[in-house]
C-alpha cells in the first residue's frame, strides 16, 4: 500500500525548488566557516573584535550611531520597545495586528516587560498615516513593519513612511522599523539601506529570512539605546560567552545574498506572474515588492488542496509548495520567498509546472 | 622601551598552560562538526532530531522526565524559578547571596520576572539546613548551586545535601539545582549524576564550563516544567529557527569530557597542594572537590601581584595565572579551573613555576 504523498516530502524530493536557498542543514554553517582562520578568537559576552567588527559594519550601511548583535529578533526588538517606553514614560506603543511581537511571541512584550500595545490598522491592511494620527498622546514608540510580512509583504508608499516619520518626530513619538527583510526591500523602492533606516529612531534586521543565516539579528540606534540594550540582552539569556556561530555566518550569508536581492525581487515577479495566470490562483500582493509574496488558492480547502499540489510537485520534479495554511473551507495559502534557488530552475519545465497546478486546482473544484 | 609584561599576554604566551582546555577560538566549533554529516537537518524552534535526541540523552543521563536546551544558563535558571513561583504562588524565592542569579545577571530575575529572592547563609560560606529552616512559609524555591562557584567551588557534604532535600519536600519547596558545574563534582561525589538530581526537583546544566563547548544549557524537570519553560524560551527570544551550533558541540564535548572528569579532580587536588606549599599562597577549598578552585596570594594587591606572576610565566613558560582579581589592598586572588591542558605540563616545570612564584611573590612582600 502506497502511502499518499505529502506536500512536505514532494517538496523536499523535488529536483529543482522554486523557493528559498536549500535545506538548513549543517552544510550552511560548514559553508560559512570554510573561510574562517580556525584561531578566530571567540567574542566574549559581546566584546572581542569578530562582534564589534560585524557591529560597526551594519552601524556605518544602515547609518546608525551604534548596532548590537542579538541572538534573535524576539529579543532585539522586545528590548527596543521596552527601551522607548522606558524612556518616554509610557507602557503604550502601537503595531499592526499581525506584528511579530503579537502572534508569535508567547506574548513576551506583555509578560515580560509589560507593555501595552494599541493595534494599528487591521488584519487585511498596512497602517497608514491616518491610523497614526488618531494615536492617543501618549504613545512612546510606533513599530513598523516593512514589508508587512503576514499580508503577504506588502509595502506602503515611500511617501507614506516619509511622512508617518515625520508625523511621529512631530510629536515626539520613537519609530522603530521591524526590518526582517529590510534588505529585501531596497530594490522595490530604489533606496539605500541608510535612506530607509534615516526615517526611524531604532531599527532591527534579521540575518535568516532573505540573507539565510543561521539565526541573528542587529539592533542599531543610537549609542545609550545600544547601551541600555545590552543590559536587557544580559537579563534576557542573550549574552552569550560565544555568539560566533552566528555572527560569521550572518557577515558571510550578508555579504554573498545582498547583492542578490535585486534578482530574487525580478524573480519573484516573474514567479507571481506566471501564477497569477491560472485560475483559482492569485498572490498577494499581485506584484511583488519583494523577494517574497503569499499565494492564494480559492476554491478549495487546505486539506483537499495539498494532494493537488503534492501530485504536480512529484510528476513534474518541480518544487512550489512546501506547506499549506488553511484559510477557509475553501481557500487556503502559503508563502513564497525566493532565494537561490530559482535561478536554476528551468523556465519551461516551471511554465509547465505552474500550468499543471492551475489545470489540477481547477479540475478538483469539480 | 620594553611595554612590561601582563598576566594576559605571558599566559597565552607561555609554552604550557595549567588551566583550561585552550583558547576559545572557531577551532572549538569546527573541531566538534568534523565528523557530523552536512546534510544532518537544522533543529527548527525547537523541535526536531537534532535537538530532541539530545534532551532525550540528558534526561535519561540525570533522570528527569523531560529536558529542554537553552541558548543560556541564565535563561533557563530564570525560567525555573519563574515556573515554581507561578506554580507555588509566591514571588519569594531563596538562593546565596553570591548565586549567578543575584550578581551576573543584571537583575534580570528582579527586573523580567519579578521575583523576590531571599538570600541565605553569606559570602564566606555556603548554605546550611539551619538556614533553609529559617526560611518562611512562602517560600515557593530554593536555588542550591554545587559547587558553589564564587566560593572557590565548595561543596556541603552529601549527607546535607540529602537533608536539605528532605526538608523542602516536607516543606512543599521546589529545590532547584544549579548545576552549572554538576558533571565536575560526580568524582568527589562518588555518586552518579542520576543519584545527585533525584534530591532536586529541577535542574540546570551547562556546556561551556568544564565541558568546554561553545555556549548552551538544559533545564530539567517535570514535562510540565519542560513545557511551561519552552513558552518562556520563546518569550525571552532563545527559541532560536536554529540552536544546532551549540547543541552539536555540546554534545560533542560532553561525549568528550564527561570521562575526564575525575582526571581533572586528581590534577586539581595535585596542583592546589603544590601551591598551599608556598608561603603567602593558599587555595580554597584547601582540597579541591572538584576541578576547581580558588587561588589566592595574601600580602600584596592585584597590581603589585601581577607583574610578579607574569615574570614568573614569562620565565618558566608555564602559565598559571589569566587574571588577578582584587580583594583587598594586601590580597588577590584568581580561579583556576582544570581542563585537558594540565596533563601535557611538565611536572618538574611545573614545580619550578610554582616555587619560583612562591619565591618570588614572598621578596615582592619585602
């Protein structure tokens, strides 16, 4: 008896993928440290140069006083947030309902730190400079995130973040930019990192979503932030005796991906488009400001869709879908991000996946 | 003009070292991935072989039901006693004064979690039953660190031990090991690690001190305990997409030295007596317990000390001394913590080094 074919194991035995830069395996840290001098001193709770050498280099692109290396976002950005409300006397700081910090923190920002968040705009929608005008008085800090990753990395209007900056500064409200995928963005809005970062007061990047690191993240700010940081990076569990593993290989995927981010953002285009032009399929957003964009399939539910997709991903030896989220009854969706391994995927083999998909969803609705 | 010589540069200098397992470089981390498959899958968040086969293997080794990895001590230690305060319902929590908790951490148990330590016994010595009955009703854990690290690594005997524990399950006090440093004091012992964790309720290991990995820790306990910490894990920001550096060179490590352990206690007591030999230089404990000790030189300060040891370092070529920590105006003292590199010293330099110190350090009191 032949088990059914799951989504998850067709996508990882598909010859080419169309998403992502390959497993995380080991072979990414072994890639990373190929280069490294094995007498690399470790830093040493977040001193020695292999940390502040990384540290001044993403202060001096992102044009910040200071940066700190963190050991996750969670953290950096907890402690961001809880910094500003420190410093402005007030708990209340306000983000979109679908920010990290309110879906998949455990709640940490309320539990540990005890701040009290006032959702922005709404599920289906980026806070806009309207939203943020009606902020009560008191608010300390506003976080933004760009791109909004769980509407599928939508990105506001540059003009719009121009003046939602200008707006807070006005009244003496921090802005702090979740940039997860900052570097993803630049393409998108012909901007350099340190153009972005000037418009906010505290910014944190991450090294594992587009630049596909290990784990880590940098906060950057001004230097008693930076300061006041690594006292809270201590009361966290964060200040680790050696965070090398992270460090090298977040500077040596930084370096390799960066200057990617262009390609992965043409060929995220190029991969909406083709889906767009199936029935039952659509992305979001329909043109992609990213690397990455979520693609929907109406019609059908999760459930009935992952063998669909898992049949096309094996007759085909192309990977599209490693996992599916219910939506409804009938529509569910998943997350593109694209990375290296597009590039290697043949365009016609791909046309003929994409189009099998759409003629598969479009049959299966019968 | 010749720079005059520091501790520092004449220890790492010197030919032999008498302390550690070497210099914490990337060497450390490729050395444990020389021999793991590059295609061994990242643990992710958590979960997966790579992290939960080795929770598995440290919870059948101390005989606890369930154990979760942390990126950090400090993390873990927080979030047990956080458990067994919400559990008992009480803020007051019990520990010496100079526990890593109260001084390493900057307060982040006071100022995360909130919680009211109550300190027992001082700073000369270690806890006692007569203390622990002292304690009030309310008390929902007592932390117990073995050794008792900034005490020279101290230890109550067994029997206290087991009373202390007898007394806090009568008493319904969560007893909670911190046993940064349990795998060193098993030889003294004569227990196995088993033996010594069923006297506790929950327990913290660590990686990195006489184990020599890179970074990491694990909590165990209760499943619930496991649980409930995994929450906390994500809220602190340790529940990294990927802890695999530090998981498989914990692992690596610990395989390596766990069988060395009651070689480095010998080298321990071998070294301490040579020193306690030397007027003006006494070790605490006296003997060893453990691989550690404390080493301290009365009659001079840190300064007047230290270009002392490093001549000595500089003219024996045996490193004895990293660091010289200031007691009193007349007093200095440092930790020496035996590691793989004390076999391979000469035993007759080592004896010169040490009776020259001796020699040397009684003139400079002239």
């Amino acid at each position: 008896m032949n088990q059914p074919l799951t989504l998850g194991d067709t996508f990882s035995q598909a010859e080419y993928r169309t998403t992502g830069n390959g497993p995380r395996s080991v072979k990414v840290l072994l890639d990373a440290l190929r280069d490294v001098d094995g007498d690399t001193p470790s830093d040493m709770y977040g001193r020695g140069e292999t940390i502040e050498k990384f540290e001044r280099k993403l202060a001096d692109m992102l044009g910040k006083e200071s940066a700190v290396f963190f050991p996750s976002g969670t953290m950096a950005q907890q402690i961001a947030l809880r910094i500003w409300s420190d410093r402005q006397g007030s708990k209340a700081v306000a983000y979109h309902p679908l920010c990290h910090l309110e879906i998949h923190e455990q709640d940490g920002l309320k539990e540990l730190h005890h701040l009290e968040p006032i959702l922005l705009a709404d599920e289906e929608r980026l806070i806009t400079l309207e939203d943020v005008k009606k902020l009560p008085e008191n608010v300390a800090c506003l976080l933004l995130e760009l791109p909004q990753r769980e509407i599928g990395g939508e990105l506001p209007d540059y003009a719009e973040i121009e003046a939602i900056s200008a707006y807070c500064r006005e009244k003496g409200i921090a802005l702090h930019l979740d940039g997860a995928r900052l570097f993803e963005i630049l393409p998108y809005y012909g901007k350099t990192a340190e153009q972005v970062c000037a418009l906010f007061d505290s910014v944190y990047v991450s090294f594992y979503k587009g630049v596909g690191g290990i784990a880590g993240a940098m906060l950057l700010g001004d230097a008693d932030l930076a300061q006041q940081s690594k006292v809270w990076k201590r009361r966290h569990g964060g200040d680790l005796i050696s965070l090398y593993p992270y460090i090298l290989s977040s500077e040596h995927y930084l370096d390799l991906r960066l200057p990617k981010m262009a390609q992965y953002y043409e060929e995220a285009k190029e991969l909406a488009a083709l889906y767009n032009a199936q029935p039952s399929v659509r992305t979001r957003p329909e043109v992609p400001v990213s690397n990455m964009f979520h693609l929907h399939f109406s019609g059908l539910s999760a459930e009935a869709a992952a063998p669909v997709v898992a049949g096309v991903q094996a007759d085909t030896g192309i990977a599209l879908v490693a996992y599916l989220k219910e939506i409804s009854d009938t529509a569910c969706a998943t997350e593109i991000a694209i990375g290296d391994l597009y590039e290697a995927v043949p365009k016609e083999k791909l046309h003929e996946a994409v189009e099998l998909l759409g003629k598969r969803l479009s049959e299966a609705q019968k």
